[in-house]
C-alpha cells in the first residue's frame, strides 16, 4: 500500500513538472542541442584559426640585407612579411605575430662556420604568436639541418650520420578516433557530474520550497499518503528528472562527437562509445544524481520560498566541481587508489577508465561503495528534515 502511495505522488509529481513547458526546454531540448551547436562552433573557430595562421602567417624580419635564412622562411606557404616601424607595438596589438632579428654578415658567418645569434620577439600571451613562434623555430631548425649538411659533404661526409636512430610511429589507438577518445574523456565526466548537479535542482526547488510557496504542501500532508511516501515519491521524481537530463546531454554529446568540424573530431575522425561502456556510465551517473536529489530537496523543504532555495543551492554547483577539476587532467591509466576515495573524484575517475575500456573491480568496487553510501547518507538527512515539523512548516 505505501508503496503504491509512492508511486502514486512521483506520477502526481512528475505530470506537475512536465506540464510547465520551461522543464522540457531547461531538462531536455537544451542538453540535447547545446553540445552540438557548442562544440561544433568551438571546432570551426579552431580550425579557422589553424587554416587562418597557415594561409596568412604575418610576421616582421630585421635585418640590413636579405639572408639566405630570410629567403628561407619567405619561402614557405603562408609566411607574410609585414613592415613595422613600432615592432613591439605592432606584436601587442597582434598586427604582426612576431619578429626575427637577423644580425649583419649572417651567410658570411654561416660560410665561416660561427653561429650567429638570432633574436625572435614574441607576444607569449597571445594564442597566434605562439602557434607562430613553434613554426618559425621549425624552419629554422630545418634550416640550420640543411647547413650541416652542407658542410658535412664538403667533408666528404655521409648526412646520414645525423639520423642515427630511425623513427617508426605506431599508436595503440587508431589514429582517425585518439584525439577524439581524449577528448571525450576530458569532457564526458565533467558533463555527467554537472548535470547530476543542475539536472535535479529545479525539480527539487519547485517540489520543496515551490510547494511551500504555492500553500500545496500542507493540504498534501493531510491526505493519506503518509511523510514517507512523500518524501520517496518527490525523491523519485527529481531523480527521474536529473537522469532525463543527463541522457539528453550525453546523447548531446554523442551527436557532437559524430558532428563534422566538431571539437570532438579535430583528429579526423570519431570515437564512439561501447553499449557496455554507455551502461556503466549511465549506473553511476544515475547514482550521482540520487546523491544530489536527495541533498537538494533537503535545502529545498528547508528553505522558506523558491528564491530562498535558490540562493541556498546555488554554491551547490560550485562546491560540486572543485573535485571534479581536481581530477580533469588525470590520466586514466595511472590514477592512485587515493582519488577513488574522495567523493565526486572517484566517479570522474571511474568514468575515465571506463572511455580508456579499464574496468578495474578494485576501483569500481570503491567507487561504487563509496557512492551507495553517500545516497544512503543523504537519503537519512532528507528523511531527518521530512519529519521536523519546524521545518516542514518554515515559513
């Protein structure tokens, strides 16, 4: 019977919060579109910057007479030589990338087997100039390689001698879906504690401190279904609500990942994730949104009115992803057993491996431990605030 009760007021809750229009637009439509839309302009922003360096590389050379080296750089596809009468400035303001000093009688030096010294200006705080600074360093690398060469022959020397060692790549990863594997590693874990953060609360808001605030509570409290079947029957339904959230961000992303042009796939090419990889990381997503669910309508039947648990829930966020960028960079192959022990690191953790395809009992058992343990922890305070009347009553 009470749990009929309960099913009964989470469909009750459940019609209330899909008839305001604003839910299905915060909980489903915008998860859903927002990752593509996001990543694939973030993608194309990118490339247009890597096509606009490659094909418009605008940089200054000084130098009192054209050098050999200067010929060199000019050479290549891309390199626009701009005049500048205010170097310095002109980097700053990023009319020019950077600057290369050449000194006097460089090829003479060259001939003579010295080593001048070359002197490059750079802005190391703009993203252009530094893409611009590693690429005229290459040149004069290849540049200074072909010099060697040169003088290496005139001694009646192999070139060969320079490469003593050949280098052969091969990746463990197909190369068309790596670059696309890293980056959902970095993006998927953030993403799933985020909206197990944010998915549940204006649920939560609305079926705690919006009850209150509308007068429905106390008449509720007065049919048959008892404190109990009330709380589960609203936890159930924010729980459902977050989990819908996070399904439609994660198919979201999905979208991105197989979207052209996309961030996802700046590698050439997508990654895709295994049903069983999908499964697991959707228990412990719909683990982390319990966790949070049941905190957030704690605050929630606390708080006197709806602006007043918004203030209460807002930091909540914030609070949520300290540990999560504590553990963004990690690599999932050599994480210590210690973040598997800290709350919201070891799910971030768990599901890394989980995209690495390692599924190490040791830490999901940890994990999954650990994460059972805060649901039960917050499902008591949820229950001690439930039965205070004080608090029920907060007005």
């Amino acid at each position: 019977m009470k749990n009929n009760i309960m099913f009964i007021v989470m469909k009750k809750e459940l019609i209330d919060l899909f008839r305001d229009k604003k839910t299905i637009l915060i909980a489903i439509l915008i998860p859903l579109i927002m990752f593509p839309v996001l990543f694939g302009i973030m993608g194309k922003a990118m490339n247009k910057t890597e096509d606009d360096l490659k094909n418009d590389t605008k940089i200054a050379i000084t130098e009192n007479s054209e050098s050999n080296l200067s010929k060199f750089i000019k050479s290549q596809q891309g390199i626009k030589v701009i005049d500048s009468k205010d170097i310095e400035k002109d980097i700053k303001d990023g009319k020019i990338y950077l600057d290369i000093k050449i000194p006097d009688n460089f090829d003479e030096n060259i001939d003579k087997e010295n080593v001048p010294e070359i002197e490059i200006i750079y802005d190391n705080s703009s993203q252009n100039s530094l893409s611009t600074y590693t690429a005229i360093t290459g040149y004069i690398e290849q540049f200074s390689k072909v010099i060697v060469g040169k003088r290496l022959g005139k001694r009646g020397i192999d070139v060969s001698i320079l490469n003593p060692v050949k280098i052969t790549e091969k990746t463990t990863e197909k190369e068309d879906s790596g670059m696309g594997k890293y980056m959902i590693s970095l993006m998927l874990p953030l993403l799933i504690v985020l909206y197990s953060v944010t998915g549940p609360l204006p649920a939560a808001i609305d079926l705690g401190a919006g009850e209150k605030e509308r007068g429905t509570l106390e008449p509720l409290l007065t049919t048959k279904a008892g404190r109990m079947s009330l709380l589960w029957g609203k936890f159930l339904a924010i729980t459902i609500m977050g989990l819908i959230t996070n399904i439609a961000s994660i198919i979201g992303l999905i979208f991105a990942s197989k979207q052209s042009g996309s961030i996802l796939n700046l590698g050439g090419g997508s990654y895709s994730l295994s049903m069983g990889t999908i499964i697991l990381i959707g228990v412990f997503a719909l683990l982390t949104t319990m966790v949070f669910g049941a905190i957030e309508l704690s605050i929630s039947i606390y708080a006197r009115s709806f602006k007043e648990a918004s203030t209460y829930l807002s930091p909540l966020t914030i609070i949520a992803l300290v540990p999560t960028y504590a553990t963004y960079m990690l690599d999932a192959k050599n994480i210590s057993l210690i973040y598997f022990n800290i709350p919201l690191s070891n799910v971030i953790c768990i599901m890394k491996e989980f995209i690495a395809g390692i599924y190490n009992p040791v830490h999901i058992g940890l994990t999954l431990g650990w994460t059972i343990a805060y649901i039960f922890i917050s499902i008591l305070f949820a229950r001690f605030m439930f039965s205070r009347e004080e608090v029920i009553f907060r007005t």
